[in-house]
C-alpha cells in the first residue's frame, strides 16, 4: 500500500512538494495547459528520488507531452479520459505508468474515480472489481468534491483504497491546533497488529534498501516522527525511542512506508554516526557487503589515505584515474567468460566510485539516475559516438554493425503562448478566444495560425521500436502487440475473404445508410476516370501518350479506438475499386473478443477486399508495409489515423527496402468555417463542434466576416450550448482551448486569411456563397452554403473524406480515384520523327557529356541515311 494518501498538490505550488516528501509521493494537477506541463517537467527532472511523483492531466495535455512527462521521471499519468489512456497505451507505454478514469481496466496501475458517498458508492460499485478480495494488484485512488472529513478518509482507506486530498488540507504536526487532516493519524489508520500491547512491527531501511533493523512503533512514535522529520521508534520498556539522542547515531526520517498487509511499518532513513546498531555496526546485522561496503570504504581512503599512496594519487591526479576508467572500460569490452565480465565490471565500479566518492555523489545520487533512466519511455536513438565506432572498426578490422532493437516502446494543443490564449477549465465556459485581426501586426498573425506543434522526433524515437519488431519478427510481433494494445489475443492477425456472414450481421437501417452513400460516393470517383489516354503528337512523326494504371496492392488504414469508422473504409474502400486495385487489404483494430465492427467487415465485403489486418497504429502500418507470413505486403499504404499512425507511414515510406508509397502526412482534424451576418449561428456552432469532438488535438476555426458583438456572442452561445450536450464534451472543451475566432471587415479578406491558413474543411456559411469558390486557393474541401454541412462530406455526398491536414493542402490533394492510380507515358517516333528531333538530342547529350545517349541516336539516323 506504501502510504495510503495521495497529496494534491497544483503546479503553482509545487515548490513545496518537500513538506510532505515523507509520504512518499505526490500527485501534481490537474495539469491544464502547456506551461503547466512545462512547470512541472523542470521541477520533477530536477528533484527526481525526493518523492515519487504522479501527475494529473487534463484532455488538453497533449499525449507527446505526457510521454515527456513520463520520460523526465513521472511515476505515473492520471488521465481525464478513457481516450488519452488507450492511446497511451496503443504506443507501448505500460499499465504501471497509468490510472484510468473510473472504471476497472487490466494491467493498470489503478484506477481514479470522484466520490461523493464513499462508505456505498465506492464500496459496491469499485471495490469488488478493483480489488477482488483485497488481492487485486490494481490501487484505487479516491477524490472528493470538496476537503473530506477524517471518517471519510478513513472509510477510504479501510475499503482499501488511496484517498486523494489536496496538500493544503493536510498537516504532519499532530500536535497542532488546526481544522487540517493529520497525516500521522490517516497513515496510522491503515494499521493493524495482533500485538497485546498494540505496537507495530517497523523495518528501518536506509535510503539504498539495506536493513537497518527491526524495532517497533506506535500510533504516539510515527506521528512524533512526522513531525521531527527523525528516527523515532517505541521502546518496549522506556517509551518513545529518539535514535541516536544520546549516542550521536541519529537518523533523518525520508519517507515512511506500509507493507502490502498492512501490519508492518517500514522507515526510509538517513543514518548518521557509525551505524544503526548499538555494537557500532552498520546494521543489527553485521557489516553490509557489495557497493555500499566499497562506498564506505572509499570515503574511509579518500579521508585517511597517507600522502602519496597510490589511492591518494587516485584521489588528487585526475589523469591517472580518468586512465584507469578507461583502461578497465576496455577491458571490460574484451572480456569473454562469466568470470572475466564479472572481474573486469567489478574493477571498472572500483575506479568509477573513487571517481563519484572523489566529486561527493553517494550511491543513492548514482541509482537516483538509474532510476530516472528506468522511467523513460522514449528509446535512445541506438548508436554510439563516432570516434568509439571509429576506435571499434580501428580494434577489430570489421566494420561496427549496429543491432536493431526489437523491443517495443516501453510505455500511440499547444499553443503559441500569446496573451490572448485562455486557460483550459474543466467547468467554465467553452468559447474560442477572439482574435480582432485589424488590431495585431501581420507576424502575430501568422503566429496565431500556427497549428499546434507536433513533436515530431519524439513520437519517431516512439514508433521506430514497434515498426522494426514487425520488419523482423512478423506475425510473432503484431499479435504481441494486437495482445498488448488492444487487449485482444488471436490466432491470427488476418481475416481473409470471404468474410462470414455473422461478422456483417448490421440493422437494415444502418445498411441502407452505407448502401447509399458507397453509391454515391463510387459514382463521384468513377466520374474521376480518365476515358482514353492522352495522345499528343508533338512534332510530325512523333506520338506521345500517358495513359493510366492501377496500382496493383493497396493497404487501407481504418482507425477504431472511440470510434467506429465505416465511412473511412468507404473513402478508401471504393476509390480502390473503381481504380481497379487487384489486392485490397483493410487493416483496422480489434475489440477486445478480437472481432471487428460488422460495419468495417461489410465494407470490406463490398468493395472486394482480399484480407483484413486485425491490428492498429504503428504495428498494421509496418505489416502492411513490409509484409508478414501472413499479411499481403502492399505497394502503398492510404488511410488517417492519430500522429503515431502518420509517423509509422512516414518511416516506411522513406525506407527503400520496404518500396511503399503513402497518400499524404497528416494530422489532427480541422475545420475552418467563414460566416457573415446572414449565417445560423446554430447553424456554424454545429460545423465548428463536428470536429472539435474528434479529438483534444483537433482545431477549429471561425472567420467571422462584419459581425456585430452580439451576433458573434450569439454563436458563442450556440457553441458552448450544443458543446455541454455532446458525449464528448470533455475532448471538444479541449479542442476549443486553442481555437479561435477571427473578426474581420469582408469576405475577400476572410478568404485571404483562409487560404493562408489551408484548412482540411472550409465550409463558407455566407450570402450566395458560390460566388465566392474561385477564390478558394488551398483546402482539403469546400462545403459551400448554409445546407452543405461537413458532415455529408465525411459520410453521402459523395466526394472524399480523407483530406491534407496541418496545412498540406497548400501542395497536397485528398485523396481521390488518382491516389489509387499511376500514370505512364509512351512515345512512338516513326524514321520521320526521329529525324525532326535526332539533332536536338545529340546536340544536348554532348552537351551534357553523355555520348551514349547521343550515340543511340546517330546510329540510327546513319542507317536511315544508308537505306536512301
């Protein structure tokens, strides 16, 4: 149970995190913002082994600033949403890093829930599930809506349970007059002893994990010790036990700990003087060995080592030992048996601690670093530095080759900083901030269009572990994976066709609805096909062409997650077929029983596809990319998915040993809506929420042209009216934290601002708005008019819901019929062509020195002119 209390504690305060650092850890929140993250980055990278710190993020946390959090030494992540728990789980980071939001999950560290009647809403409803029998290796950690009563603290614990409290409620001097909740009293309450006299069982450790000793300890004793921040113990005999009062062998009190049954306490101390034993040892039970021996040793050496010994020459001449480090380095390196690493590793931590005991770091200081290390979620890149491989080649006269690492990832809206951005509240208001565009200068502008930085060499170092498991280890690979993200364990990862009927059992409503829109959606993209080829003679006797063909295997990414997503299969699904793709692999993740949506399967069915790949994110791009035993290896990879998904598509199409294209980088979804004063504002608060709810990283944006402060107050009401009835009103409150309205005079200057901006979706809600389209330069697509809402673009209308985001719509289309295509060309020159262009060519190649190419030519021309 270690303490059973969890302090809260905001970032703004979190420099006193050192007042309660006896009980062991501490939870940081809620984090709201960017500089929240920032604030408390720093803080917990530079005070790493003071406690263990959790911290408490909010849907507007990005997930690449979660995993910086983690990677600077967070325990672990408490999430606002089921959402922000799977995907962090779908990129590798464990269960133990995480605590999910109210409900009972496997293989996490615990789960968090508000409560408001403790003694039967968590007793009933959380106990049994979370703790099954009080074995269960899950924490449940309990809020309250406001400061608890000590009874309701306790019923929390006795349940068991973690309650969390905020630190400025708490006090560890019992002795105190004040309404605050004692730490002593809540910690002694989780303790139990078949003991008569009613005393407790106490381990005395020191900060390395070695046993001290085992003494006893009273409800009297710990909360005397809480309060002195000392070693303070019950004696048997003569009362309260201050350690080292008398014989200067005194200890600082670092933490305090229960064990798992509650029944024997444990102290974390610093121990001063010879040791903890009365005989003057280090412990009760004799000397210690090992590291913490050696350490005692050299700090004995460096205090007492004669002048001009050779360990006082270690100590005082930094070249000799900076030598011996690298001189037992080296050695280590070429060291074979068991015995040889053991000896040559053991020389090589003799040198290094006379170098850390030289520079004044303790052991504690080298594993406190170990420990940060542990932490990291990110990988290292994998190399060494340049002149060790060059020292390596130099040694063995092979080339140094680098091993690629199989392991997986262990551990799938910011904001510019202006004053005009408003903090993210849970309960208050939710409106886009506005920008008056006549009142900032052309660079704040841009700044404020600026999407929300993506970290992109981050979520790389994340993906590249899982896409090189699966280039090695296929199949083995992406059902680990399948096992471990969507906790679904298969056979195998491909379900081929023909697909069973009882995987497409749907409703006659719901298939009707797909029905209609794969038809519209084929007729749209089928209109896209070339009729015949382009034939252009361009001088007499010279013919070229350029005709199309299909690109022969195509891989199809449907996301799953918090949503189920038929109309992504059909946007991919149907431009493939009537492109003529021969090989149609779907790839999309399971549930947890290990089937699909039937709505996923149904499309797969009627487009014809071959197989579905039964995994997500990273580890589906890779299959598809490089091929498995099972998975069909396909030429290009379309589809959307979160920036893990984009990554891995990026990385495999630059590696040439995979030879697959892709259809465009993409990012969180966006929309930008343009609207005058004769727009609903229902109307635009509703095109504005359709795509904030697809995420916290999502962007919208409103380009209101002309309008008065109450009709624009009339769309912020709309907004936040609509928001507060949506199921996902967490993620848009999210979303809307970086979104903003820009005010300006007229719709030219809208479209402008616009086209600068390059949305995914632009929807003009104006006054004959079609006028207007031919100044459209860049966007993924147009939704023109009051009645054209996105939404038929994602789903009916037609046109292709896969659209450039981030800004790609400036040099990228969506995708379309041609995305499944390529184009050739041809040239056919009769003796006459060849004799219209045959000077040019040579001429050119000669100028460029390619004789060859000329040569090709000449040969010709001069049998054409020995026919004559």
């Amino acid at each position: 149970m270690v303490f059973p209390l969890l302090p809260l504690l905001a970032p703004s305060a979190i420099a006193s995190a050192p007042e309660l650092s006896v009980i062991g850890h501490i939870l940081i929140g809620p984090l709201l913002t960017s500089q929240d993250v920032a604030i408390t980055q720093k803080y917990v990278s530079k005070n790493f082994g003071l406690v263990e710190f959790s911290v408490q993020v909010t849907s507007a946390i990005e997930i690449d600033d979660i995993i910086s959090l983690l990677d600077a030494g967070v325990e672990a992540v408490f999430t606002e949403t089921d959402e922000q728990a799977t995907t962090l789980f779908e990129i590798g980071v464990p269960g133990s890093r995480v605590v999910f939001p109210g409900k009972d999950y496997d293989d996490v560290k615990g789960v968090h829930v508000l409560s408001t009647n403790a003694t039967t809403d968590l007793a009933t409803k959380l106990s049994k599930s979370v703790l099954p029998d009080g074995t269960g290796n899950k924490t449940l950690y309990v809020s309250f809506p406001s400061t608890p009563t000590l009874d309701q603290v306790k019923q929390v614990v006795a349940l068991p349970g973690i309650p969390i409290i905020p630190a400025e409620a708490l006090t560890t001097d019992y002795s105190s007059s004040t309404d605050k909740l004692s730490v002593a009293t809540i910690f002694t309450s989780a303790l139990k002893t078949d003991r008569q006299d009613g005393f407790f069982s106490t381990l005395v450790v020191d900060t390395q994990g070695l046993a001290l000793g085992l003494v006893y300890s009273s409800e009297e004793s710990i909360a005397e010790a809480l309060k002195s921040r000392a070693g303070v113990y019950q004696s048997r005999k003569r009362g309260l036990w201050f350690k080292g009062a008398t014989s200067g062998a005194v200890q600082t009190l670092v933490r305090l700990e229960l064990d798992c049954d509650g029944d024997c306490v444990k102290f974390v101390v610093q121990q001063a003087g010879k040791g903890f034993c009365h005989l003057d040892t280090t412990t009760c039970f004799g000397q210690s060995g090992g590291v913490t021996a050696l350490e005692r040793t050299l700090i004995s050496r460096l205090n007492n080592s004669p002048p001009g010994s050779y360990t006082r020459r270690l100590f005082s001449d930094e070249k000799l030992l900076s030598a011996k480090i690298m001189e037992e380095a080296e050695e280590l390196t070429t060291a074979k048996t068991k015995d040889e690493i053991a000896w040559e590793f053991a020389d090589l931590l003799y040198f290094g601690m006379t170098k850390a005991v030289q520079a004044g770091v303790s052991w504690t200081d080298i594993e406190q670093n170990l420990d940060a290390k542990a932490k990291k979620i990110t990988r290292r890149k994998g190399d060494a530095k340049q002149k060790w491989i060059d020292a390596t080649t130099k040694n063995d006269e092979v080339p140094n080759k680098p091993v690629a690492k199989t392991d997986t990832v262990n551990g799938s809206g910011n904001t510019n900083g202006t004053a005009m951005e408003p903090a993210v509240n849970n309960t208050g208001r939710i409106q886009l901030t506005r920008v008056d565009v006549s009142k900032i200068s052309e660079s704040e502008l841009t700044d404020l269009l600026r999407r929300p930085a993506q970290k992109n060499a981050n979520i790389m170092n994340l993906v590249g572990p899982i896409v090189e498991a699966v280039r090695t280890r296929g199949d083995a690979a992406l059902l680990e994976f399948t096992a471990k993200f969507e906790k679904a364990k298969l056979d195998s990862p491909v379900l081929k066709a023909p697909f069973p009927s009882e995987l497409m059992e749907l409703d006659q409503e719901t298939k009707d609805a797909i029905d209609l829109s794969f038809e519209n959606v084929r007729r749209f993209h089928a209109g896209q096909l070339e009729e015949a080829p382009l034939v252009v003679e361009t001088m007499p006797g010279v013919v070229c062409s350029r005709f199309a063909r299909p690109v022969e295997s195509v891989g199809l990414y449907v996301p799953g997650g918090t949503a189920i997503l038929p109309s992504t299969a059909l946007m991919l699904g149907v431009p493939a077929r009537v492109a003529g793709c021969k090989n149609i692999v779907f790839a999309s993740p399971p549930r947890s029983d290990g089937t699909l949506t039937p709505e996923v399967v149904y499309v797969a069915h009627k487009v014809g596809a071959a197989a579905i790949v039964l995994a997500g994110g990273a580890q589906a791009v890779a299959a598809m990319a490089y091929g498995t035993e099972s998975v069909p290896k396909v030429n290009k990879i379309l589809g959307p998915g979160n920036q893990f998904v984009t990554a891995a598509k990026m990385m495999v199409q630059n590696d040439t040993s995979a030879l697959v294209s892709i259809d465009m980088p993409a990012g969180p979804s966006e929309v930008l809506v343009v609207a005058d004063k004769f727009a609903n504002p229902a109307f635009v608060a509703s095109d504005l929420l359709s795509q904030a709810e697809h995420g916290v990283d999502s962007q919208v944006i409103l380009i209101a042209v002309d309008l008065s402060d109450d009709e624009l107050q009339a769309i912020e009401d709309e907004v936040h009216e609509q928001a507060m009835r949506l199921p996902r009103v967490d993620i848009v409150r999210g979303a809307i934290a970086h979104s903003r309205t820009f005010q300006v005079k007229t719709v030219e200057e809208a479209i402008a601002l616009s086209n600068k901006y390059a949305p995914e979706h632009l929807i003009l809600q104006l006054d004959n708005a079609s006028k207007y389209v031919d100044l459209v330069q860049h966007a993924g697509s147009v939704f023109v008019g009051a009645w054209s809402p996105e939404s038929c673009g994602d789903y009916s209308s037609g046109t292709n819901h896969t659209l450039p985001t981030y800004g790609y719509a400036t040099v990228y289309s969506g995708v379309n019929t041609h995305s499944f295509m390529k184009h050739l060309t041809s040239q056919e020159l009769t003796p006459e062509g060849l004799k219209n262009i045959g000077g040019a060519v040579v001429r050119l190649a000669t100028v460029e020195g390619l004789d060859a190419h000329g040569n090709a030519v000449r040969v010709r021309l001069e049998h054409l002119a020995k026919e004559k």
